[in-house]
C-alpha cells in the first residue's frame, strides 16, 4: 500500500442532522460489507456507528465521518471509522450513551490526529476478507461512489430486518437454551436416581459386611472356646494317664528285679515288651502334657543372659547317644564368642534337641549339623541335615499336630514334636521356617530376637 492511497478514505461523509445518523449507519454497514466483515460484524459496526453518531451530535452538534483500512500490529487488517467532531468534546473525554457500544467493536477510543482530535473504532477484518491491495481499495472506494444513501425510510426497513433477524436469533438460542435445560434436568434426575441406587447398595453392603463381623466374632468365640477345651481335655487325659504308664513301668521293673521271683525267659520276654510300650507311651503323655501345657499358655519363659557355647556344649553331649549310625555325622559347630542371647535356655534347648533329633532320626547317611550366626538384632540356629527332604506343599503340614510324612520311613514318634518347637520358639518371640525340597536335605532355621521377646 503506499502512503497516499492508504491515507485516502474509503468514504467520507458528515454528521450534522438527526437524519444523518441514518445516512451514516447504512452507509458503515455498506462499507463494512465490501471490505469483507462478516454480515454479524456489520450489524455490529453498523451499530455501534450510529450510537456514537446519536451522543456527538448530541454533545459536540456535528462530526466529519471517514472509513479507512489499516494494517495492525498484529499484520491483520482493521476497518476503521474515525468520527472527528465539530467542536471540542466536553473535558476532552468521550463516554458512550450506552456501556454496550465498545461491546460491538474491537477497540472504540479517543484519539488525538495531527492536532485533531477524532474518535475512533475499529474491527479486524476476518482472514477471509479480500487482501486491501491499492488496486482493491480503489475499486472500493468507486463502489462505495456508486451506491448512494437511500432514505431514512429505507434505512429503517433495514433496521427493522435487522431486528427481526436478530430477535429470531434470540429465539433460537432461548430454545436451544431450554432444550439443553431440560436435558441437563434429566441428567440430574439420572444422577440423583444414581446416588440413591449406590447409597442404598453401600448400606446393604454395610449391613453385610457388619452382620459378617458379628458372625466372625461369634466363629473366632467359638473357636477360642472349642481350642481351649481341646487343650484342657489333652491336658486333663495325659495327666490322668502318666500315673498308670509310670506304674506299669515300675511294675514291670519290680517283676524283672533280680530280688523277685525268677521269670521264664518267656515270662521275661513279655515283660520287656510290656516296658519298651509303656515307655513309648509314657513318652507320647509327656509330648501331649507339654504341647497342652505351650497351647494353654501355661509356660512362662524365665529369660536370662545365656551363653550358648555352654548350651550347644550340652548338646553335642546328650545327643551323641542318639547318633548311632556310624554313616550320619552329628556336627554341632562352635558359635562364634561372644555368644550371649536373653532367652530361656532350658526352652531353647528343648527346642533344638527335638530338630536335631529329628534329623539323626530321619538321615540315613552324611551329616546332621547345628549351627548359630549373629544377623543384625537376631540369632539364627539352622539345624540342616542330609536326609530325605520334605516336599514343599507339606512344609505347613507337618507343624500341624499329629502329621506324618506319608510314605516316609517309619521310625518312631507321635508326630507332636514339631508343632511343640514352633510354639515354644513363638513364646520366645521368635519364628521356626523349614526348607528342604525332597532329595536335598532339610534346614530348620529358628529365628531370635537378641535382646529377648
Ligand atoms: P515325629 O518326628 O515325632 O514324627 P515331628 O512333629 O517332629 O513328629 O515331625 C513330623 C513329621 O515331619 C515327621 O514324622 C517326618 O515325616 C517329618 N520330618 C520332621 N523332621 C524331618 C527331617 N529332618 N527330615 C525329614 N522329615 C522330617
């Protein structure tokens, strides 16, 4: 665009009379029209034109009118309209009638323009608008000669189309307003509906999971009663039945005693049997008396300071006797000094001697071997063997009371031992864990707490 014919005017007219405001109006939709505004947009500036027009000649009696185009900052193109009134505007300053106007353009301001003070209003030309060449805004302006300003009249019946256009508008949207009113009320209804559905179904749950509790403190009562009558009724029988066991032993060494009558050496032999069973049985009350006693929560751990290479000295002694095949060598390694503990000695013993029993017991060839290490805050005893193994799916079993490994090698016992171990190192505060696979040996690993329970 070069400078002269960007500063020409498109249009150029005067504001004198009331009917001018019209002229005017018809005229600013005219043009917006042929530089490319959106038919909304020129209603707008239409306007917004013959507000501003109404309060100048209002207030200053009269303004020169001109349309221009400008490139903006931001390299698209603005309509512009430049209203310079006749005489000064009262303070300088310009105060639409209506707060609206500057609603309906992009900028609406008063400028001061080599000395002459105008005021202005703009709106940006939408990317479809036909690029303002020199050449086009010539044919502009000859257009904009062309079309001379129809009367007051015509501009009306314009207007009032205007109008009824946009009331239509407003209809529509006030319709589609209550159709999305109406559809927003049912989402809500769906909603409420909903909620209530979920508030009932989360009561009902509660209401389950409330009676499951009550039902589950009853089972939990019941199970507590029923175990604590099983310990008591093992407690009571054992009792009852160690004092016949020891008489038949002490009678059965009475009648084998060089002072009594001589036996038959049938006679001897039956009494022998007679005291091998009762012995065995004997043994099996004792197991049960201990087990009942551990369950009820009759042993009290006497913790104290213990030494184990004392302990483990005890150990390697007692269990010597139990070693009979010469292929299986009974190893029990000297903890490392110090080797100081708080727990109950005799308990512990109890306890190691029945896993070390077990694999002198159940290992055919290799070694049977106790140790101790020191991890952090704990001991750990692993009592580890060469025999048989013990297949992973049976590794909870066999803690339960009375199980036997099906199949295996009978060799004595009552099946007890194990679950008396783990009880007695749970009153220890610590745990008693099994692995072993069949064919690879087993490791009982008893876990203390240093300090005591
Ligand atoms: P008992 O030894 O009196 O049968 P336990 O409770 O001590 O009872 O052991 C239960 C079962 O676990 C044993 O009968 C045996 O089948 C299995 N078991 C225990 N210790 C070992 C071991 N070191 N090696 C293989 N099997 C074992």
């Amino acid at each position: 665009m070069t400078g002269e014919s960007a500063a020409l005017p498109l249009l150029q007219m005067a504001l004198r009379v009331e009917h001018d405001i019209f002229v005017i109006r018809q005229r600013g939709r005219e043009v917006a029209a042929v530089v490319g505004l959106e038919h909304q947009d020129q209603v707008r500036i239409a306007t917004a034109l013959s507000e501003v027009a109404r309060d100048l000649l209002r207030t200053t009696g009269g303004a020169d009118v001109s349309f221009h185009i400008d490139a903006a900052a931001d390299s698209r193109f603005h309509l512009r309209a430049d209203l310079a009134p006749v005489s000064p505007l009262p303070d300088g300053r310009y105060e639409p009638q209506s707060g609206a106007v500057s609603r309906l353009v992009d900028t609406l301001s008063v400028s001061t323009v080599d000395g002459v003070t105008v005021v202005r209003m703009s709106r940006r030309l939408p990317a479809s608008a036909p690029m303002p060449t020199p050449a086009r805004l010539a044919e502009f302006r000859t257009e904009l000669g062309r079309t001379a300003p129809s009367s007051a009249l015509e501009e009306l019946t314009v207007q009032n189309a205007q109008l009824i256009a946009a009331l239509d508008e407003v209809r529509s949207q006030r319709d589609e307003l209550a159709v999305l009113n109406e559809e927003l009320a049912e989402t809500n209804r769906g909603v409420l509906a909903l909620y209530n559905q979920l508030t009932e179904e989360l009561e009902e749950t509660n209401r389950g999971v409330v009676a499951l509790y009550a039902e589950l403190d009853e089972k939990s009562a019941q199970l507590r009663a029923a175990s604590e009558s099983k310990s008591r009724f093992l407690a009571n029988v054992s009792h009852e039945l160690r004092a016949p066991v020891t008489a038949i032993i002490g009678l059965g060494r009475l009648l084998t005693d060089s002072a009594s009558d001589p036996l038959t050496d049938e006679q001897g032999r039956q009494v022998d049997l007679i005291r091998s069973s009762a012995a065995d049985l004997l043994g099996l009350v004792n197991e049960l008396l201990d087990l009942a006693k551990a369950e009820s929560g009759r042993i009290e751990p006497d913790l104290a300071d213990v030494d184990l290479r004392p302990v483990f000295g005890q150990l390697r002694g007692t269990l010597r006797a139990l070693a009979t095949r010469p292929e299986v060598e009974l190893v029990v390694e000297e903890p490392a000094a110090p080797a100081l503990l708080r727990t109950d000695e005799v308990l512990l013993g109890q306890v190691l001697r029945n896993l070390l029993h077990n694999g002198l017991k159940f290992t055919e060839r290799g070694e049977v071997r106790l140790r101790a290490r020191q991890h952090g805050d704990r001991w750990h005893f692993e009592v580890s063997d060469t025999g048989p193994g013990i297949a992973p799916d049976l590794h909870d079993r066999i803690f339960e009371e009375f199980y036997q490994v099906p199949g295996a090698t009978r060799v004595g016992g009552t099946g007890l031992g194990l679950p008396y171990a783990r009880r007695l190192v749970t009153l220890l505060g610590g745990t008693l864990e099994l692995t072993s696979a069949p064919g690879q040996g087993s490791t009982f690993t008893v876990s203390l707490p240093v300090g005591g329970m």
